[in-house]
C-alpha cells in the first residue's frame, strides 16, 4: 500500500434503516481519513450517529432495516462496502477489531473468557486450540489482568466490569489489528478503572501502532486521549480538528456548547450550561443546518441550506455559515 494513502479512507458515507413508521436517516455523507498510529475521537450527543458510523465500518449494520445507501470504506485500498461477507469475516477482528459498549452483552456468558480470546487466533491465525489458548492467556496479562491462568477458565459473570472490559480489549487485540474501535469502552466503569482502560489504550497504541477510533459522549475522556476530533450532529460532521484547538477554541455552535457543559470544579457552584432544545426527529430530512433550532447565531441562509464543511486552516474544518459569511472560505 501506499504510504502516502490513508489507512481507512471513508467517502460520503450514508446509512439508513428502514422502519415501519418511517425512514430513519442515521448517517449523512460522511467523510474522513484515519493514518497508521493516528488516536482520533468521535464526540456527540446519544443519537448523533457515532455508534452506527463503527458499524458501518465493521459491516455490522443489521439488514433489514439498516443499509448502506452510498459512499465508500477504503481500507487498503478495498471499498469494505461492496466485498462479500466472506471477505469482511477475515478482515473484522484481525485487521480492524471493536470493543463495544457493555461487555456483559459482548461475551458469551456460557463460554469461558479465554476459550473466546483463543477463537480469533484459531479463526484468523490457524492456530491450534492448545497453541490459541496459551496465547489468550499471554493476551489476558498484557492488558493487564491478575491471575490471568485463572481467569482464562472463568466465565464473564465471575469477573468485575474492569476485567470484562479488559478480556474485551483482549479479544480485539489478540491478532493485533491494525484498526481498533472503541465504542464508549469505560461507560459504567467507575473513575479508577476508566483511568487505567484509557492508559492501556494509549500503551498499545504506542507499541503496536494501533490506530485507535474512540468514541464517546465524555470529552473529558476524548481530550486525555486523542490527537484529533470529530464532532458530530445529526448524523453529520459538524466540527474536525485537532484536540488541543478544540477545546481551547471550538468554533460551531454546538461545539462551544458542548464544551461550556462540562461541569466545573469551583467555589461558586455554577450552575451547569445546557445546550437548549432537544435533537431533530431523525426521521424528518431539512434543507437548512439541522443545529439552527437550538443555535443563537441563526442566520436566514442557515434555514434553507446545509453549509459546506469549511476549510478554516489547515486540519480544521467546520460546518457553519458564519464561517462563509465573513470570510472567503471555500467548501470542500
């Protein structure tokens, strides 16, 4: 492969699931590029498309109701929408993994922990089940995990919400893919926990150049960890940036607004900023910005016609009007 091309390149992107009540567009011409090693961050509110834009990815989409209805998933130089079943099994889970939300819901509860690690290596490796097994093992204490020998023959319900998380993380590891999506990995996990899961992370991006996909609500979590960030809304790109600009100068309305809700640590108990109104049926498809319900900057045009997403300088781009108006920045 060229190394000039992205690892994964994910072109106009759109995903729909057909309902009884209606269409519900989830995913709107979605677009952007992950390189070898990169971390980048996913961040918006329940329903803006985050989780359904990874399965996109792993080819997961439940169909019906959910389908693809246009763009491409370049992946060494493969379009992963148009390749057979067959096809994507050998590359989901050996050259780009997943850890999902919950692991309780994950894991199989009737097989032990280390019997499920090995499965990928026998799968995608050939590996003998002896040979695969002792390799879940080694997998089960690089990421971590006391006792591993003994874990390896537990079942998920023995072990705390950490250690499911942690067999998780081994399971997506264990062929050292060159793609890991985390999909919100420390949700329900308390604060001590999600600290360490976010370091083991950051380790094996670091030795195994792993390129990382995180998604989540929490910003806290995204600005600890990502060099580069995506905001969405509406099944849309909103925002693209790298961390450290985001949050000191978020410039779409909806980023300021998420950033001002963070809660503060003070002495003056301020009460906590909200982002007023509530999110657009997905259902219903507008002509103009979906944010301008709830924006205070709304202009006339930002009613009648989607912005462009705008090229502000190199490596930041948003998805708002005000940045046209003023200026002379070209969509792209």
């Amino acid at each position: 492969m060229n190394q000039k091309e992205p690892l994964l390149n994910i072109q106009n992107l759109s995903v729909e699931f057909r309902t009884i009540e209606g269409t519900v567009y989830a995913i709107n011409d979605l677009s952007y590029t992950l390189n070898s090693g990169d971390i980048l961050g996913i961040v918006g509110e329940s329903g803006s498309g985050k989780s359904v834009s990874s399965l996109g990815i792993m080819k997961l989409i439940p169909n019906p109701p959910g389908k693809i209805v246009n763009g491409k998933i370049i992946y060494e130089g493969k379009n992963l929408v148009n390749i057979s079943e067959k096809e994507m099994e050998q590359i989901r889970g050996n050259d780009i993994s997943m850890i999902f939300q919950e692991p309780m819901t994950s894991l199989n509860p009737i097989i032990k922990c280390g019997k499920q690690i090995a499965e990928s290596l026998i799968l995608h490796r050939g590996l003998k089940k002896k040979v695969a097994f002792e390799q879940a093992v080694e997998m089960m204490h690089s990421v971590g995990i006391a006792n591993p020998e003994q874990r390896a023959h537990e079942y998920p319900h023995q072990l705390s919400g950490g250690m499911r998380q942690r067999v998780m993380i081994a399971m997506a590891l264990a062929c050292k893919p060159n793609i890991l999506i985390c999909d919100e990995p420390t949700t329900a996990l308390d604060v001590t926990i999600q600290a360490q899961i976010l370091d083991l992370i950051r380790h094996l991006n670091k030795e195994m150049n792993t390129a990382v996909i995180m998604i989540s609500h929490d910003l806290g979590v995204v600005s600890e960890l990502c060099e580069r960030v995506i905001v969405m809304y509406t099944g849309c790109i909103i925002e693209e940036s790298s961390s450290q600009e985001l949050f000191e100068n978020p410039l779409h309305p909806y980023t300021i607004g998420l950033i001002k809700a963070i809660p503060k640590i003070s002495k003056d108990r301020e009460p906590l900023q909200t982002i007023e109104g509530v999110v657009p049926n997905a259902m219903e498809k507008t002509d103009g910005c979906s944010f301008w319900p709830r924006c205070k900057d709304v202009m006339l045009r930002c009613k009648q016609e989607l912005p462009p997403m705008i090229q502000v300088k190199q490596d930041r781009k948003v998805r708002c009007w005000k940045y046209v108006v003023g200026n002379r920045h070209e969509g792209i």
